[in-house]
C-alpha cells in the first residue's frame, strides 16, 4: 500500500505541477466575481474539469440557465467520449472505486492511467494483479483530484486576501482550446472537421449577433458533419 | 440567498454533465453494438467543437481596429510553439497565459 502511494506520487508529479498553478488561476478569477473562497473548492471537488471550471466563471457571470450549462458542458466534454475508449479494458479498479475513477477522469489521469497501463504489461507482464493495479489507479485519481483541489483553493483564498491584477488571466480558456485543437489535429490527421466548424463559426458570425454564437455553430456544424458521414459512406466522398 | 440555491444547482448540474461525458465510453461502447454514425461523430466533432470553441473565446476582440488582437496572435502563437516543442498541454497554457499577462498588463512598455 505504501510502496503503490510512493510510486503513484512519482507518476503524478508532472500533474501536480501542472495542476496547481491552473488550479489557482481558475480560483483567482472565481474570487475576482466576488465568489466566497469555498465554492472553488467545491467545484473542484464536485465538478473536476479544468475546461468546464473556467467556462463556468463567465457562465456565472452572465447568470446563465441549467440547460445553457448542462449542453455547454457537454459539447465542452464531448472530446472525452473517445478518449474513454481505450481505457474500457484497462480499467481494473471495482465497484465505488470504479465510480471515483471515471467521475475523475481529466485529461490527464486518462494519459497518465494509459501511459502506466501500457508500460506495466510490457515491464512486468507476470506480476500484474488485477486488484493491485485497480487500487492503483484509484490512488493516481485521488492524488490528482487533491492536487486541483488544492490549487483551486489556494488561488481563491489567495484572490479574497490580497488583491490581484488579474487582467489577462482568463486567456487560460484558449490557450486551453489551442492545446486541445492540436491535440485533436495530432490524434485524427484530418483538416475537414476544422474546415466545417471555421465555416460555421465565421458564417455565424457574420449573419447572427454573437451572443448566439455557440449553439448556432455547433448546430451548423452537426449538420455538416452528419452530410459528410452520409457522403463517406455511400462513397461520394472519400 | 437565492444566488446560494442557483450556483449549488449550477455545481451539480455541471458536475452531473461532466460525469455523464466521462461514464459515456463506458456505457455505450462497452459492448459491441458501435454505431458507426456515433462511432463517426465521437471521432470529429470533438475536433470541430474545440476550433469552435477557440474562435468562441476570442470572438470579442476587435479584430480590425487599431493593434487589435495583436496581443492574442502573439500569446496563441507561443502556446502552439511551446506546445509542438514540448508537447505539455499545463506548460504551454501556462506559458501563454503568463506572456498574455505581461503584455495586457503592459509589463513590457516599462523598459
């Protein structure tokens, strides 16, 4: 149990260092629209998602309805229905564990949960306990989940003591989204899904008034892509 | 109080939209039965929704006036550097955000 601590700790070492300082900034600018420091915390524990937790600050701000939040945060998180795909063998942890692990399930504890699964059936084939391993992917969960739990506080308490310029801090959301359209470039190699939704985003703005944007867009752009898959399918379009 | 009640509903609303994209895999793939319309749809719209998204955020700067949207260009351009350089998602937002800062908050007309 020790030993699994001590080596989950090594493994999530880049996540804490990446974690806290998002961490606090998403709790700076929490603290910054006048919310009480534990409501960051809150979020951190009942919602940990780093993009959704940003989205939600201007959310809040602009007093948003619960089924603006809930598509908003579903289309956010949509990128996670594929990623979970290759984990759905690989996950070993059972019952409540189970639950926390994929409630917990960023990002980063699915490249870290990948990563480690891959590397132990190829170093230590005999040795793998399906148990040990389930166990030590709740552990890699739980840490990482503290880690942001941490940042998200420290930032907030830090934000309600001392004030701070935050001016520029909210480019964390597209700097975010730039990583991710990468990442997605690098994982699907294919330009048309970034054509139809350049197309959608710029006609929507030019046509309809940009508060309206988002789901005008994604609308747009489901509908395109649907065409493609009809098109690939029937072999018009390859 | 009634701003309480609405940012408790707000948590559990978010937290039950992003529990249900995290369980989704494991509920609708788990078995065979892989649609290969949602099977199309899982594998691009995620990145058609991100460019979305990014076009979304800087959708409010004024693109064509004065040195609009010179700032953004400049920290957009070094996440992509950093990011294809190290290829650290927390390191290249970091950075980004960091020189984003500096040059809003005209740390750099100082010298």
């Amino acid at each position: 149990m020790t030993t699994s601590i001590n080596s989950a700790l090594k493994i999530t070492l880049p996540v804490l260092f990446g974690y806290i300082p998002m961490g606090m900034a998403f709790g700076l600018l929490l603290a910054d629209q006048g919310y009480a420091w534990y409501w960051a915390t809150l979020m951190g524990v009942f919602i940990f998602a780093g993009a959704a937790q940003f989205m939600a600050v201007g959310l809040l701000a602009a007093h948003a309805g619960m089924f603006e939040v809930a598509m908003t945060t579903l289309l956010l998180n949509s990128r996670h229905i594929f990623y979970g795909l290759s984990l759905i063998h690989n996950l070993k942890a059972k019952g409540w564990r189970r639950f926390y692990v994929i409630f917990g399930l960023t990002d980063e504890t699915y490249s870290l949960l990948t990563a480690h699964h891959a590397s132990r059936s190829f170093t230590n084939p005999t040795n793998q306990n399906d148990n040990d391993e389930g166990q030590f992917q709740f552990i890699i969960t739980a840490l990482n989940q503290s880690y942001w739990v941490i940042g998200c506080t420290v930032g907030a308490l830090l934000g309600s003591i001392i004030t701070f310029d935050t001016t520029g801090l909210d480019f964390t959301l597209p700097a975010l989204f730039m990583v991710l359209v990468i990442e997605q470039y690098k994982a699907t190699k294919k330009v048309f899904p970034f054509a139809i939704a350049l197309v959608c985003a710029v006609s929507t703005l030019v046509l309809f008034d940009s508060s309206s944007m988002l789901l005008i867009s994604i609308t747009l752009t489901l509908a395109l892509l649907l065409g493609t898959q009809q098109l690939q399918t029937k072999g018009i379009m390859k | 109080m009634g701003n309480t009640l609405y940012i408790i509903l707000f948590i559990l609303t978010m937290g039950l939209a992003t529990l249900a994209t995290r369980a989704a895999p494991f509920i609708l793939f788990s078995k065979q039965g892989e649609h290969p319309l949602l099977v199309f749809l899982g594998r691009y719209l995620p990145p058609a929704i991100m460019l979305l998204l990014l076009i979304y955020c800087v959708k409010d700067v004024n693109w064509f006036v004065d040195k609009g949207g010179v700032n953004e260009i400049i920290a957009l351009s070094v996440v992509v550097v950093a990011h294809l350089l190290f290829r650290n998602a927390l390191v290249s937002i970091l950075l980004g955000t960091g020189l984003y800062m500096a040059l809003k908050q005209g740390v750099f007309s100082l010298f």
